[in-house]
C-alpha cells in the first residue's frame, strides 16, 4: 500500500531548484519548476546514473549536470534523441508543504 509523506516546505525549495529526499532504497530528487508545479523522481539520470537533483531546471525538465541528458519530468523519459527512463513519484502540495507518495514494499514506482 503507498502512502504519503511530508518531506519538505515548498518555500524551503528555490525556484528552478530541487532538494534530496533520502528513503531507505534510494535517494528522490523534488524539483520546484518556474510555474511552482512539484516534481519527484528517482535521483538517477537513466544514462550513467548521475545525480539529477544537481542538474539544471527548465521548463518541466531537468538536465543532468554529467552528460546533458534532458529528463521530462512528468514522465522521468529522456528527451529524443537520447532514451530510458527513471521513477517518477506522485507528489502534492497542501498548505505550503510537499508531501510524496512512496510505494510499498510490494509495489514498485513507475517508469
């Protein structure tokens, strides 16, 4: 069963920037777009695995600071001409706070 949890205030992430949330079994990049939309995914380019949450913000996506790999993310896909994928996570905010939606131990997060 997923469930979710409060991980950080939305003003604690800066514009066009993003915080690490540490879980358990892998570290979750929260990514704040220009238009305040909160984003989550796994904090590994599907290229080499490089740390997404360190990338730079445009639009609804994110490059990865390793290889300029471009990630959409809505969907955690790599932008044409490059290909592969990372977990993305439901996100929301209520009140000011980000809550994520972390899957179970039966479950796995999407791709």
């Amino acid at each position: 069963m997923s469930k979710w949890i409060e991980v950080v205030e939305l003003y604690k992430i800066p514009v066009l920037g993003s915080r690490l949330i540490k879980t358990r079994d892998m570290d979750i990049a929260v990514f704040r777009a220009s238009d305040d939309r909160v984003f989550a995914v796994h904090d590994a380019c599907p290229h080499r695995g490089g740390p997404l949450s360190q990338g730079i913000v445009h639009g609804h996506t994110v490059t990865c600071p390793l290889h300029n790999w471009k990630i959409d993310l809505y969907s955690g896909n790599a932008l044409a001409p490059d290909h592969g994928c990372t977990n993305v996570f439901p996100v929301k905010v209520e009140d000011g706070k980000v809550y994520l939606q972390l899957v179970g131990e039966n479950e796995e997060a999407a791709c």
